[in-house]
C-alpha cells in the first residue's frame, strides 16, 4: 500500500472516539488498499469531518449534505447499513 493510503487507513482509524474508529476505521481497512486514485481526496476530505457529524448522517439523526450525495460517503453509509444487520 502506497503512503497516502497508509495515512488514510491511520486517520480513519485513530478518530477519537470509539464509535468512528469502528465504523469508519472498518470501512477503510476494507477499502484503503483498493481504493481508486481517483476517490483519496474525496477520502481525504472525508476524514476532515468531524466526528460527530460523520456519524450522526450515518445514524440520519441529520440529513446528509447535498455535497456528500454520490460521493465516497455513499459507500461508507452502505457499510454502515450492513453492520447494523
């Protein structure tokens, strides 16, 4: 794996709080290695969200933003969908 999805994978594991370390750290240990050049910024840009927001559009406490819609986010939320099976 090249360095920046080594960062990626280390940034979406060592979130801060428990709760995003296993959702998003799991998506990321099971996509970083094969993840399209193309989707690391929107990755990159995807870990700069906080937290809190991150997983309160997973849970849909709130609605997702417009600009998330048809991004890498879709993919993290059908991930988190199949953990709650």
């Amino acid at each position: 794996m090249d360095n920046r999805r080594k960062r990626i994978l280390y940034r979406a594991t060592h979130r801060g709080t428990k709760e995003a370390d296993f959702v998003v750290g799991g998506f990321f240990t099971e996509t970083a290695a094969r993840l399209p050049d193309a989707k690391l910024d929107e990755a990159d840009a995807l870990l700069e969200v906080l937290d809190a927001d991150l997983m309160d559009w997973l849970m849909g406490r709130l609605p997702v933003p417009d600009a998330w819609k048809g991004t890498l986010f879709d993919d993290l939320l059908a991930y988190y969908r199949a953990l709650e099976k």
